[in-house]
C-alpha cells in the first residue's frame, strides 16, 4: 500500500491520457511508445509513407485530403510540438517522450506534419518574451499547422551586420505603419505572418530596434521570390509600403526588439543545426556507395579510400546527432539556448556538405544529371541538394560570423577590432 501511495503522489498526467510515473519510468516509456505505435497505425495515411512534410517543400503543391488530415490528427494531439506547453496547445511532453513521437514516428515511415518557422523560432521566442495575449492568439495555430511565418531581418544593406537595418516603424497613434524592403525572407511567397526587426528609433543602433507582427495577407506586402543555382526559389525580395502593424503585435517593449531577435537567432541556429537529423530517413552512404561502386569478394565497399571517408562522415554524423540532441534537451530549461548553438551550426552545416559531396562522389556522372530521363528522382535531388546546401553556411548568420561569436562568448578572446 505504501508503494501504490507513492505512485499515486509521483504520477503525472499528460494529453494523451498517459500516466507518467517517477518510479520505473523506462515502463512507463515503453508503454507510451505502444500507444504511441498504435495510435500511429490507425492515423497515419499509407500512401504519405516515406513522403516529406509539405510545409518544408521548397516548391508547395496544394496538400491532398490525406496530409490535411494527417496535419489535423498530429495538430490536435500536440505532439508536432510535443514538449510546448499543453495550455498552448502543445502536448506539454518530457524530452523523452518527444524523442518516442519522432521514432514512432520514423519507424512507420511518417514525416511531423507541424513545422516551418512558426515551430523553429516563432514560437519559442514568443513562449519566452511575449504577452499571455499574444501567446493565447498565435501559439494554438502554430501546434495544429493552420498558420505560416516568415523572417522578417536581413536587408540589402543590413546582413551581418543585422543591427544597422533601416526598416522604418512609425507610431501613427492607434497602430504602426512600417516601410522598408527586407531579403532574404525564406517563405514568404506562403506565409500567413511575418515576424519583424524594425527601427523604431533612428537616433540609435541596436537600442532604436523593436519586434513586430503583422499579416502578409495586406495591400502594400509585396513578395518577389528570388531563384538560386538549386533552380528553387526558396527566398524572396519582400517590400513594405504602409504596412500596418496593430499595437497588440509588438512584442516585448518598444525599442528592446534586439535582445528578442537575438535569442530568436540562436533558436534558429539550433534548428538549423539539427537539421541533420532530418536525414536519417534517406539512403545511408555505406549502402548507395554498394549500389553504385560496388563491392569486393569480402562484401566490402570495393574503393579503400571511400569507404575510410565515408565511415568518417558516419561517425562524424552520429556525433553530431547525439550532441545535437543533448544540447536540445538542455535547452529545454529556463535559460533557452545558448551561444554553443553557433557551434552546432557550423559543424552542423559543415558535416551536411561533405555528406553531400560525397554523395555526387559515389554516384559518379549519374549525380550532375539536371533533367532527364536517363538520371532517377534520387540523382537528380542529389545535385541539387548538394547546390543548395552550399547557402548553408551562410543562412542563419555566416560561419564568419558564427566563429566570431564562439570566440568572444564562449572562448572569451578579445575584441581584436576594439583592440586596434
């Protein structure tokens, strides 16, 4: 009796009716894992097996029947967003039972319906800085996917330099009104809204910027998608004319939008350097080099030289996904992430380049097909997978720049600039 007692004191409940015990939690693991199998069977739809999440497609055909459906069923569960809050809308999970979800999910071949920028950097800045208000209104549409977001930062003249942006944000007393140009806006051509640095004070740099909303679905939104060597247009030319801004949408206090947009950025340099986890579902290096370099009379990859690079980058990959997920799980507590995501990013970035470079290796010819019958779907995304993580190392703050912050926050050099 003593022992039910202090189960009954140590459990905790979550959305999916599940009872989360203290004690002898591995059980409990287990069992939430089947009902997370079980529950994956009846909803899932065959036919999306081994498909990508549309929201991240750099080209967004209209969604069938099937993969709204599927978006709804993983919407209203929370667990797109499986450790956000549950008063959220999220599934208000532990780290562990987030990573079940994403086995569960890759072992039946499912992709997480609920993604985009809105799950990447919206909203867990918002989590952190903004209003009860303004979480209640856009948290709930980003954990059931209804709403896009868009970056609204980089500038022709204000890229690395972030700090120097010249977007104007004017107060007309009730609203503002906002004009400028903005580039770089990844997704812009499909956002709902926008999250925007703007200067609301031009007699200052970085204590003249603020945060703001508003809807790209206004007169005066004009979006110009911008076609890369990849041949997608995944960035846009965005231009502001009296785009207006409700006063409810600035988040955070007028002229304090630096701080926010920073903590943002290392929200996105995190995702982005995760983004290697994304690849667990397409083919292994071992396995295409067999297929298109062969083997010898022991089984072996026939070229000695390939395959000591490709085990490299193997291990180089299962280190990284294993240091990317630690530091996820420690970013869970209150103090977000850190200046260490400017690490993760560059190898992140740097390990998915030589995976693709090696990739075009092992397919030879086959891997610089354009168009074309004579080259599959999977040639012919290599070459462009390989030409488009080339940005890679720029998006999301330069390598350059990332070294500089790894230096001054983490290794504690000097300012050799402030020096000379």
């Amino acid at each position: 009796m003593a022992v039910l007692a202090r189960l009954e004191t140590d459990r905790v409940s979550s959305n999916n009716g599940v009872l989360l015990v203290a004690d002898g939690a591995e059980q409990t693991i287990e069992v939430f894992r089947q009902d997370v199998r079980a529950w994956v069977q009846v909803n899932f739809p065959p036919d999306l097996k081994g498909l990508g999440n549309p929201i991240m497609l750099e080209e967004r055909p209209k969604p069938t029947e099937e993969q709204v459906a599927w978006r709804k069923a993983v919407g209203e569960k929370g667990w797109g967003t499986p450790t956000w809050p549950a008063e959220y809308g999220g599934a208000g999970l532990s780290s562990a039972h987030a990573r079940v979800i994403h086995q569960e999910f890759a072992r039946a071949g499912a992709y997480n319906p609920i993604g985009g920028m809105g799950v990447m950097m919206f909203g867990p800045t918002l989590l952190e800085y903004g209003a009860e208000e303004q979480k209640l209104e856009h948290i709930p549409p980003i954990c059931r996917g209804e709403v896009q977001w868009c970056q609204g930062y980089s500038e022709p003249g204000a890229g690395s330099d972030l700090a120097s942006l010249q977007t104007r944000c004017e107060d007309k007393g009730d609203h503002y009104l906002i004009n400028g140009q903005k580039i770089w806006t990844s997704g812009a051509q499909w956002a709902d809204w926008c999250f925007c640095l703007v200067r609301t004070d031009a007699t200052k740099k970085h204590e003249g910027i603020s945060f703001v909303l508003f809807t790209m679905r206004q007169p005066g939104v004009e979006v110009r998608p911008i076609k890369l060597i990849a041949g997608n247009s995944p960035f846009c030319e965005t231009f502001l004319t009296d785009v207006r801004a409700e006063k409810k949408d600035l988040v955070g206090p007028l002229n304090a939008g630096w701080t926010i947009g920073k903590r943002l950025l290392q929200h996105e340099r995190s995702s982005i350097s995760s983004m290697g986890n994304a690849l667990g579902g397409s083919a292994a290096l071992p396995d295409l080099a067999k297929a298109y370099v062969g083997v010898d009379t022991q089984g072996r990859l026939a070229d000695r030289d390939l395959r000591t690079r490709i085990v490299a980058n193997e291990m180089d990959g299962r280190a990284f996904q294993q240091t990317a997920m630690r530091a996820m799980a420690e970013a869970k507590g209150n103090s977000g992430p850190s200046a260490a995501t400017s690490i993760m990013k560059n190898a992140g970035t740097r390990w998915i380049q030589d995976r693709a470079e090696l990739t075009l290796e092992i397919m030879g010819l086959q891997g610089l097909g354009w168009a074309g019958e004579d080259f599959t779907p999977p040639e012919l995304d290599a070459v462009r997978s390989w030409l488009g993580g080339k940005a890679s190392t720029i998006y999301g703050g330069s390598q350059e720049v990332q070294n500089n912050i790894i230096s001054k926050r983490i290794l504690g050099l000097p300012d050799l600039t402030a020096a000379n």
